[in-house]
C-alpha cells in the first residue's frame, strides 16, 4: 500500500531538516514544485510527504561578500534574471535563467529545485500507463535501459541549464543536512548515475549557491531546443574564461551529468572540442538525435569561441 | 486532508484540501471557479494560470495547500460592477478570442506581465517583449497576432498613449455583414463564465475513468474485475461485451466498438471503464483490473500493412485482401502517358509526413446523464448530428431518446468531429448507474483518441511544357489510418481528388491507399486530406519552375483555373480568387524586387492552395438538407436562431446572427443563437469540411428572407403596400417614400397581431453536382477557395535550424461577413501550418507515442510564430451567403509548401519531409557541397 499523502510547510532550514529527519516514509522538499510537481502527476514521484520549503526567507537572499556572490536556493529565477548584482557580475546567469521553461514557470522556479531537477529521458518522463506499455526501465526498476536499446546503465539526461552555467563560473553549493553546514564546488553533488544522479544525501537542503566574484569572467551560453521558449534542453553549452585565460566548458543534455572540459585559451581548440565530445554520453532519448546533439557541440563552441573572439 | 483558508477572488473560503491535491483542482471543484482552464495539467500551456498574492501561477502544478492563508485572483475576479477589465475589452475588441480556452489563462498572464513592460519602448521592441512574456501560454487558434495586439493596445492606453499599430485597417462598412466584430460570445469568454464542457456542474455526479490497453495488438483472453469492483466508492464498471455495437463516422466504416470487444488494436484503447465517486477512486479501480492479454503480430508502418497478413492476424478482419489495406481508391482522367510524352521537363519526387494532432487547448470532456426524456449528454463535439446517430445506435435506444448538447467549445479542427468511445462509455455507465457520470481525458488521452492527420508516404510526379504549362500530374499516395476507419475513406479520396485545383489539368490521375495499423486511428484535421499532397505538388511545381528558369508565381499564374469552369474532375468551379491572391501575396512581400537577391540563409517561397466549401453529399446519404435553421420572433422583438450548427470557437453563432441582422435589418442584440443542442435546434451536419458559413448561412439568410416575406405580408394587409416597396434597415421597416416607417418593435407588433410568435424554417440544400463515374462525389462542392502564401525564412547554415520569420498570405473567402472572424482563421491557420512545416510530429516507438504532451508535442509558441500578414480578397461567390465561402481550413494548405519551398530558396535544400528536420537540412546541404565540388 502506498503511503498516505502528506504536505507540511516548513518554517525554517531546521524544521525542514528535523522532518526530514522524522520522516518515516518517502519524502520530497518542495521549493517551487515546478518539476516536482510534473513527475508526480506523471506517477514518477511517489513520496508521501512533500516539505514544502519555499517559505523559508532565508534561502531567499542575495549578498555578495568579499570574494562572492551569494544566491539563496529559493530565489526564483525570474527574479535571479533580473537583479543586478547577477546582470552585473555574471550576465551568463541572466541568460541561462531566462532560457529555462516559460516566463510564469520562472516566477515559481527557485535556483536550488533547478540545480537537482530530475534527469530527463523520452522513455522516463511519461505516464505510468505509458511506462507499463513500453516495459519499465532501469530508472523505473526495470531491468534494462530502453533507450539504448538494452544496456544496464541509464543514460537519462541532466537538464539544469543553470548548473551547466554556474559551474563554468566555478560555483560552490552551499548545503545544510543532520550534520551540518558544507560548501563545495558545484558540480561535485552530481553523480553521472542516471538513477541516482544526486550525490547530496536525501535529507540535504541547498541554501545557497557561492560565486567566485573578481574573476572577470566573460562567458557564452548556448541551449539547443526545438522551440525558442518552453523546451528543455537537448544540448547546454556554456563557456567562461577568466582573467589568467583559463576556459571552462561545462555541457548539459549530454550525459547524466553536467560535463566539465578544462583548459586555457591559447591552446589548442580543437582538441578541448573533441576532449568535451568524447566526454559526452548519449543516447537517442531526445527529441533531437543522438548524431546531431553530437554534431551540435563543435557547432556551439565554435560559436562561443569566435562570440569570445579566441578564434 | 488539511483545512485550508483561502481568499479568493476578495472572498474567503474555507476548504478541506488534499495534501498533494493541485489548485486547479480546488479552484474548479471546490470552488466551482471554472473559468481557470486546465488544457495540460504538465506546465506547458499556461491554461491554468491565476495570481497567488499578486504573482502568476500554473495552478495545474501548484500544490493547493499553497492556498493557505493567501489570495488567490482568478479570470472572474477582472471584470467589475459588469465592466470588463481594460484588457479584456481590449482581447474582445480585437479578436483575440476565438474558442477562448486558453483565454483567462492569457489574459491572466498578460496582467501580470503589463506592468513589467516599457511603454515608452518602440512597438517591435514592445511587441517582442510581449512575445516573450507570453511564451508560456499556448493559443492554437489565433496564431497569437490579435493577442499580441490587444496586449500592446492595452499596455500603450494604460500609459496614456495613441496606439496605431493594427495593420492593415479594416474596412468600415455598414450593415452588418463586413463590418469586422467581435464574436457575441466573446465577453462571456473572456470573463471566464462561458461554460464548457468539464465546467457544467451535474449534482451527484460520478467520475469516469478508463483502462487502457498497453499492447498495440493483443487478444483478450479474460477481464477480472473482482478487486476493482470491491473498492468502496466504485459504482460500475463496464466492458466492451456490454457494447458490441459497432459506430464509425462514416456508414462504410462501421468498425469501432466503444471498447475493445475481443481484442485490442492499438496501444491506448478503452478496455473497461469505472464509474466511482472521485476521480482518484476510479483510477485506484483502473490499476485493480486484471486484464490477460495475448500479443500478437502487430503492424506498425503503412509497409507492415501493406505486405500480407495471415487471417489471424489482420487487424480488421473485414477487408477484402490479406493485408490491412482498408481502403485502395483510384481515379484517372485524360492520358497521362501522353501528358508525359508532351512534357518538356518531368519531375517525380517522394515525400513523407507524420502524423499530427490537432492540439485544440481544451481536452474532451462529456457530461451524460438520463431521466423521463432518455438521455442527455453534454460534450466537447464539433457534430452533434453523429453523434445522435451513434448514440442511438449503440446504445440501442430510439433517435428520439438521445439529446446532444454541445456547450461552449476550445477548438476541434476535426479533432471533435467523429462520435467517440468516450462519449458512448458515459452515456452506457450513467445509464447502468442512474447517475451523471462525467469524463474528461488528460492530454495523454486526447493523444491516444487522436483522429489527427494520417501519417503518409507519396510519389507525386509532374511534368510541364518549356512554357511552364502544366502537362500531367500523377500521385502515388499510401496513407497510414491507424486502427479504425473514422473518416478515412473520405481522406483517401482527398488525398487525390482535392489536387485538380487551382490548376488546370488535362492529365490527372491519383492512387492512394489506406491502411489499417496498430496506432490510435487517423481521420479528419484542418484541410482534411489534402494538405500533404499539396505540399507535394508544391514543392513540384517550385522545383519545376527553377529548372525551366522561371519565376515560380509566373508559372503558377500562366496554370490558374478560370472562374466559371469545370475541371478535369468535373468540380464546377464559381468564384475564383487565386490569381488576386497571389499577386495580393507578391506585392506584400514585394516579391519581384526580393526573390533571387537575398542573401544565402534567408529566403522566400510561395505556394498556393485550394479547398472546398463544404461537401456537397452528406455522409449519411439521405434527404434532409444539409442545414435547417429556425428564427422565431414574439412580442419581445427578439428573433431567436436556432441552428444544429456546432460554434467550435471559429465563430459560427456570431455568423448566423450577422446574416439574419442583416437581412432583417435590426441590431445584432436583437438576434439570439441558439445552436448546437439537437433537442431543440434543427438538424446542421456539423463543423467540419468547412461547411458552416456556406450550408447554415445560407440556411439563416433563407430563413431570414422568409421572416421578412412575413412581415412584408403583415404590412401588405395593413397598408396595402407592395413588398417590393418596403425596406428593411437600421431597426425600422419603412416604405421608399417614408409613408410607411415603423420602428422594429412597431413592425413585430403588425406581424404578430392576432397571429402571436412566428417562426420560420430556412434550409440550404447544394445543388446536385458532379460527374456520373465512381468516385464523381468526393470532393464536390458548391464553391472552392483559393489562396496564396508566401513566406520567408532563414537558414541558419550551421545548425541547420529553420525560423520562419515572415508569412504573407492571401485567401479567397468569397465575401468576408465578418472580417475580423476570417483574419482570424487565416491567422490561426498560418500558425498551424508553421507548426507541421517545422516542428510538430507524432513519433511512436513500437507503437506508443512518445510525444503525447504539449511539452514534446511542439506547438509554435509566440517566439516561434512568424510575423503573419493576412489579406482577405473577396470575390463574391455566386451561391454563398452574400458570396461568402469558407476560410477555416483553406488557407493551411499553401502556407506549408511556402516554408518548405522558402528553405530551397534560401540553401538549395528540397524539403520531402514534413516536420522539416535540422539534420535532415545539414546533411542535404553537405550532399550539396559535395555534387557542387565534383562539378
Ligand atoms: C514546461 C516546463 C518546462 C521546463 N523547462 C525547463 C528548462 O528548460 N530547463 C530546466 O532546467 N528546467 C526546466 N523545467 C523544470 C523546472 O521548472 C526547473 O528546473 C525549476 O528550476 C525547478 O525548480 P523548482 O523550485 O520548481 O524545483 P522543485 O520542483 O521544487 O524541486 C526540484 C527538485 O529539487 C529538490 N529541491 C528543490 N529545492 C531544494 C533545496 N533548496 N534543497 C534541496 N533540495 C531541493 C526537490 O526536492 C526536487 O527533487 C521545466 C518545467 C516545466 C514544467
Ligand atoms: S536512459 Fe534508459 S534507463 Fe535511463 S531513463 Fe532512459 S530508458 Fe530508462
Ligand atoms: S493546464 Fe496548467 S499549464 Fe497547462
Ligand atoms: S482561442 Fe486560444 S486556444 Fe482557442
């Protein structure tokens, strides 16, 4: 039998944490519950009790402090596009929030609830009819991966177009769980396990996210998607490049993880493309084909090179 | 459960709410607020959207209990005292309202977005923000531009300014027939109070929810309902032995059962059907159903179907062959080997297209209910009239005991049009119950019901002389129906019928096929039947053109039909525009000065289409006219229309009323409609083949025409005044020298003395065409509409990604009764045809769909809908309502091609595939290259 349903506000990062903590069953936080929402009318959410957080103030500001720029888990990304210290510092950030979803969708998205939106899959997000018809999958406890037409490994997608920018920008999360506070570099939290593709143990709560500030980052974002608005991702690109000329290149959509290709601007390009490209791991689960999300790589960062005038 | 306080609209409720229960829910059944919509219940199509504390929300994923203690603002709060809300005047005043589904949603997402907007900004950059703003909301009937212009006029008044942005300016007209005007309706729509079909409120009701199959092709080897059947809460459930009767849109293709009988043939069909008291309980029943099914071969592509089939396994066992094929036509006329030989220049291609949806924002939804008079079903139908039929016929019950409703409705485009299993299941459960029992499909189902385009594949040849004459025209069409017949036969007809206009041709012949697969069934879409095969012969002709070296409107031009003609087919062809359509479409996009000078990337193409006017036979062959329309006037001076004629957003019940007031004479709001409920209005065929303007106006002007004989008569007896004499305008009925000039009021009072209300019967019966060979009726029609587009795009090279950036686009809809209406359609029509041009597809994986949501199903949204410029060109037709003919399906056909023929403009890449895919373009252009290097 299934566990009942249950929803309680939490008042506070402890209050969250100590029903967390208590939980008996399944649990869920709830920030903005815009994908969280989605995957339970889908059937692929079954926790019984939501933590609805997105009361909590605190998560919900933003500071700078001497060396960065600080973005609580629950400012929405509306709001995250448009403040100025954001616009100011890091213009990227406006651009990747701004390419998430639709403009009432972002009122409601919080930073936190995109950096672990669930990975995507054609084969994953559906109906529970749909799943039973087309044989539950791997993700779904299945015991293969459909997509690849049989493999023992999920290939879903890491869709969080913010993280793909703000790990160019070497963002550290800062997070809150029973033992206490830790920040680390971004990317860290993500597994590149297309089940289980979030390290951060489930009782975590993001509270903000830290921003190297004075790197005099300049930085290119790309998102592949078949209409202008609405559509996740099929292949994120974003690239930043520091003062001491060190490139980053982090892709999304392309593995179950975000990819991280590291290098500087004066050497080779090509060979940090192909570096990047043969990180990826994909499979036809997109409504683009696996060939051209591929082809699109070089495409995209040949662009961000030139919009970077490196080449 | 938890006790929530919520402030609604200013008012405070008290509610208990479900702990993971959405607001849209406890808005619209709790507290009954039904003018919030849910067209998705996923995110993606802002229906839903309300205010929580002043800040847009997609109520559909908004838990409720984020209700508590806060405020929420819906559609019915805007309009104040019974004063619209400026911005809602401003979406009536426009037009932006067609169905109106996705309107409190749009106009709730405008509000909030007005604020943030920069009215001092240039119009492109405010139109671009609005654009953007709107992003989320999905309208799939008016390709956004009257939206974007009442958001923008609202914006530029709210700052005190002079908004000038409309183009091109209506013509003012008196009268009321071209006087470009809201629909009547449109208030109550953008009020949120019109109601449809999930928001009528049936006391006591239960909920209706359905197993579906999980195999595309299986036996049923057995049903247990035990479980289900001991959940509290469950009333009844039923099976398809319960109703064997067979129904189908067409008397040919009786071959669909309200829920699978023995076995199932696609992934997707009712199997059993729970009536319960919550929705939750009937789908908790739902999982408790064991169903055993027994798989077998299942025949998934139109080349499965075609190879054969052993007797077991065939998907229909009524077909005449071993293989699935449901339906081979083939017509010929002329000589086709000798147009071939005549020909200078031949050019055979083969092309594929996907099937589409239809994508109206409102799911299907049906109410069925009975008592002393039988039965009553209120339902989201475009055709009221089969669905009385098939009602009766299954559920084997007289004509007599079947009342068809069909309220308020968010856009069919042939996707409302067949009598459907749903709607039979509610009507069967509610009987069994003695309750209402109420359905409504999530959007996965409305995916699943489908009756969206065929998927097809053809090879379509064409040869011209060296003067750009068209010599033959051959078509090879093989068309994929999916699991049941619908309207299919007809659309096999189309396929090829529907090509022997707008040119001329002497040498024209078509095969199609249809076939049976293991899909949720094809039928009728927006241009029904033709609009692949137009594409094809299109893209033909573009291709044709370039290698005779001419211009590819000159070669069109020189191919038009006349007017007054017949065709090859024997169409009588009346009133015909496309020569003013395409030079209207030239100038616009100056054409001359542009074509073959843009630089590589961006380019234009043109296209021009062809569509009938309603289909001069009835499905059901009988002798009823096609549309009856009844006005009556009382004492009260009000004359009441009644007309089966379905208003499925595209404006019908305004149209009657326009022709009847102007026939008459008297005020619009003198003039009530009431349509589509088959208890009380008579017979209409329905809204589909574009009938409705033609059949039910005629219908209305004949019925107007004889309330004016009656009257004239009234004033004969008491003035001894000669009809002839007497005219009928601006409220009053008066004599030519004014001796005689009574108010309306006056003149009812001298109709009805001593006789009391009168009523008239107006009917419309086409004309009888055609030829006398098999095959003659399909596609007749006693007008056809021309029209032409041209559109302009750019290529990104590297990518290959195509933005369709400009469509100029010209149709011939005989006389424009309301101008305002058809700019409308042809509006949402260009919208439309963007989608299927670049981005919309049904893929399937083993024969489930994969994409059956309105997020991986991808309709254009504002940013992806090009800058559309519509031109009406009227050429008064002969028999249509003061020369009106239709203008809700035509004009999707050019616009497709003109993309596609636009993409060959700008990189030299022949499009045969529709969506038009990126990769596809990437790799054609590197082939290019290649061919290019070796010479
Ligand atoms: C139509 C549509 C389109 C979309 N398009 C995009 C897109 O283009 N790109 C994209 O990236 N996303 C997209 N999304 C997904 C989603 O809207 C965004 O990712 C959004 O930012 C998620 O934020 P949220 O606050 O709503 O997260 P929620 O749904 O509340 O949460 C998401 C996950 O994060 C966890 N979580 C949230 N906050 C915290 C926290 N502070 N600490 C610990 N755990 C937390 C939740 O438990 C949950 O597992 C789309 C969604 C829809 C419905
Ligand atoms: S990638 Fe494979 S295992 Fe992962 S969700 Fe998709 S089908 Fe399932
Ligand atoms: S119904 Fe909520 S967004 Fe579609
Ligand atoms: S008016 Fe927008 S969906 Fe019909």
């Amino acid at each position: 039998m299934t566990q009942p349903k249950t929803y309680i506000k939490a008042t506070s990062v402890e209050h969250a944490l100590s029903l967390a903590g208590e939980s008996s069953g399944s649990f869920r936080y709830l920030a903005g519950g815009t994908d969280v929402m989605v995957n339970k009318f889908q059937g692929n959410d079954d926790a019984g009790l939501l933590i609805d957080i997105s009361g909590i103030d605190a998560l919900r500001q933003v500071s700078a402090t001497e060396t960065h720029l600080v973005i609580g888990a629950l400012v929405c990304l509306e709001e995250l596009a448009k403040h100025s210290a954001v616009a100011g510092n890091f213009p990227v950030l406006m651009e990747a929030a701004n390419s998430v979803a639709s403009p009432t969708i972002r009122k409601t998205a919080t930073l936190g609830g995109n950096l672990l939106c669930g990975n995507r899959c054609s084969f994953y997000n559906q109906s529970a009819w749909w799943r039973e018809a087309a044989g539950f999958c791997l993700k779904c406890s299945g015991p293969l991966c459909l997509a690849s037409g049989g493999k023992k490994h999920c290939f879903s997608k890491f869709v969080s177009d913010m993280a793909v920018a703000l790990i160019s920008l070497r963002a550290g999360i800062e997070i809150s769980d029973l033992r206490g506070v830790i920040t680390i570099p971004l990317e860290s939290i993500y597994s590149g396990d297309g089940i289980n593709p979030s390290l951060l143990s489930n009782t975590a709560i993001i509270r903000a996210i830290h921003i190297p500030l004075h790197h005099d980052f300049r930085s290119v974002y790309k998102k592949l998607r078949k209409r202008e608005t609405l559509d996740f991702t099929s292949l994120t690109t974003a690239i930043s490049l520091d003062k001491t000329g060190m490139i980053r290149i982090v892709m999304g959509g392309v593995h179950a993880k975000p990819v991280i290709t590291d290098g500087t601007g004066t050497e080779d390009l090509n060979s940090l493309v192909s570096q990047a490209v043969s990180a990826t791991r994909m499979v036809d689960n997109d409504t683009y084909s696996r060939a051209y999300r591929k082809a699109m790589i070089p495409v995209f960062l040949d662009r961000s090179f030139r919009e970077l005038q490196l080449i | 459960m938890q006790q929530i306080s919520v402030t609604i609209n200013g008012r405070p409720y008290q509610f208990l709410a479900g702990d993971h229960e959405m607001l849209s829910h406890l808005i619209r059944e709790k507290a009954g607020l039904t003018g919030t919509k849910v067209g998705c219940e996923q995110g993606s199509c802002g229906a839903c959207t309300v205010l929580l504390n002043g800040k847009a929300v997609l109520s559909c994923i908004t838990p409720a209990m984020r209700a508590h203690q806060a405020e929420i603002t819906t559609i019915e709060a805007l309009a104040m005292n019974g004063q619209l809300h400026k911005l809602q005047e401003k979406f009536v005043d426009k037009g932006a309202i067609q169905c109106g589904f996705c309107t409190p949603g749009m106009v709730m997402t405008a509000l909030s977005l007005a604020p943030e907007l920069d009215s001092e900004a240039d119009i492109p950059a405010l139109i671009h923000r609005i654009k953007k703003g709107l992003s989320g909301n999905l309208c799939r009937c008016t390709g956004y531009k009257k939206i974007i212009e009442a958001v923008s006029e609202y914006v530029l008044e709210t700052a005190g300014k002079n908004p000038e942005i409309r183009e091109p300016a209506l013509q003012p007209a008196t009268g009321a027939v071209g006087v470009p005007r809201p629909y009547i309706e449109a208030a109550k729509k953008v009020r949120g109070v019109a109601e449809y079909a999930d928001d009528i409120a049936s006391k006591n009701a239960l909920h209706c929810k359905f197993l579906r199959s999980i195999h595309p092709h299986a036996l049923i080897e057995g049903i247990d309902l035990t479980d289900a059947l001991g959940l509290p809460g469950v009333h009844a459930i039923a099976t398809g032995k319960e109703l064997p009767g067979k129904f189908g849109v067409l008397p040919v293709s009786q071959d669909e059962t309200a829920m699978a009988v023995d076995k199932v043939r696609y992934a997707g069909e009712i199997v059993a059907a729970v009536a319960a008291d919550t929705e939750e309980i009937a789908d908790a029943a739902c999982r408790l159903i064991k169903v055993s099914f027994r798989p077998i071969r299942a025949f998934l592509t139109i080349d499965d179907s075609l190879n054969d089939a052993g007797e077991s396994e065939k998907i229909h066992d009524t077909g005449k062959f071993n293989n699935n094929i449901h339906k081979k036509v083939e017509l010929r006329f002329g000589d086709q080997r000798k147009g071939l030989e005549e020909a200078d220049m031949t050019a055979k291609m083969s092309f594929e297209f996907d099937g589409l949806s239809h994508g109206f924002t409102e799911p299907h939804a049906a109410t069925a209910y009975w008592d002393e008079n039988g039965l009553t079903i209120i339902t989201a139908t475009q055709v009221p009239h089969y669905l009385h039929r098939a009602l009766a016929k299954v559920l084997e019950v007289p004509l007599s005991r079947v009342r068809v409703i069909k309220p308020y409705l968010g856009g069919g485009f042939g996707g409302k049009s067949d009598p459907f299993p749903h709607e039979i299941i509610v009507a069967h459960l509610a009987r069994k119950t003695g309750r209402p029992v109420r359905v409504r499909l999530s959007r996965e189902e409305v995916f699943l019901t489908n009756h969206g385009r065929h998927p097809s594949k053809m090879t379509v040849e064409m040869g011209i002389s060296a003067e750009g004459i068209i010599r033959v025209l051959d078509a090879d069409v093989a068309i994929d129906g999916g699991a049941y017949g619908s309207f299919g036969v007809v659309t096999s007809y189309y396929n090829g019928v529907l090509l022997q206009a707008p040119y001329k041709l002497d040498n024209f012949g078509f095969r199609t096929y249809r076939v049976y697969t293991n899909k949720p069934q094809c039928g009728a879409m927006r241009g029904h039947g033709a609009v692949n095969p137009r594409f094809a012969v299109e893209s033909l002709i573009d291709d044709l053109a370039r290698r005779i070296n001419m211009d590819p409107c000159t070669l069109r031009m020189k191919n038009f039909l006349d007017s007054n003609t017949l065709t090859v087919g024997q169409y009588r062809i009346t009133s015909n525009g496309s020569s003013e359509s395409l030079e209207k479409v030239m100038e616009q996009s100056r054409w001359r000065e542009r074509i073959g000078k843009m630089e590589k990337g961006r380019g234009l193409g043109v296209a021009c289409g062809f569509f009938i006017s309603g289909s001069a036979l009835p499905i059901i062959w009988n002798e009823l006219p096609q549309s009856v329309v009844h006005l009556k006037v009382d004492f009260d001076g009000r004359v009441l229309v009644t007309s089966g004629a379905s208003d499925i957003g595209q404006g019908s019940d305004t149209m009657l009323a326009i022709i009847v007031s102007e026939v008459l004479g008297i005020a619009m709001d003198n003039i009530f409609v009431l349509a589509a409920d088959t208890l009380l209005t008579p017979v209409d065929l329905g809204s589909y083949s574009s009938r409705v303007t033609f059949m039910a106006g005629n219908a209305a002007k004949d019925a107007a025409e004889q309330l004016k004989t009656e009257i004239s008569r009234a004033f004969t007896k008491k003035f001894n005044i000669g009809a002839e004499d007497l005219i009928f305008s601006e409220n009053r009925v008066f004599s030519h020298d004014k001796t005689v000039d009574c108010s309306w009021m006056e003149a009812v009072d001298i109709l009805t003395a001593k006789r009391g209300a009168v009523s008239v019967s107006g009917k419309y019966i086409s004309p009888k065409l055609g030829g006398d060979f098999k095959g003659a009726g399909a596609g007749l029609s006693p007008s056809y509409t021309f029209g032409a587009c041209i559109s302009e795009v750019e290529v990104d090279e590297e990518t290959g990604y195509v933005k369709v950036t400009q469509v100029w686009g010209a149709h011939d809809c005989g006389k424009a009764l309301n101008p305002l209406a058809v700019e409308g359609q042809l509006e949402g029509s260009w919208h439309m045809g963007t989608g299927q041009a670049i981005s919309e597809q049904m893929t399937y994986s083993k024969g489930l769909l994969f994409n059956n949501n309105f997020l991986e199903y991808k309709i254009p949204t504002t940013l992806d809908t090009p800058d559309i410029h519509a031109s009406i060109i009227e050429t008064i037709d002969p028999e249509g309502p003061f020369g009106a003919k239709e203008a809700g399906e035509g004009a999707i056909h050019p616009v497709i091609p003109a993309i596609a023929n636009a993409v060959f403009n700008a990189v030299g890449v022949r499009i045969t595939r529709l969506p038009i895919q990126a990769e596809e373009i990437l790799a054609k252009m590197k082939e290019n290259r290649i061919s290019e290097a070796k010479i």
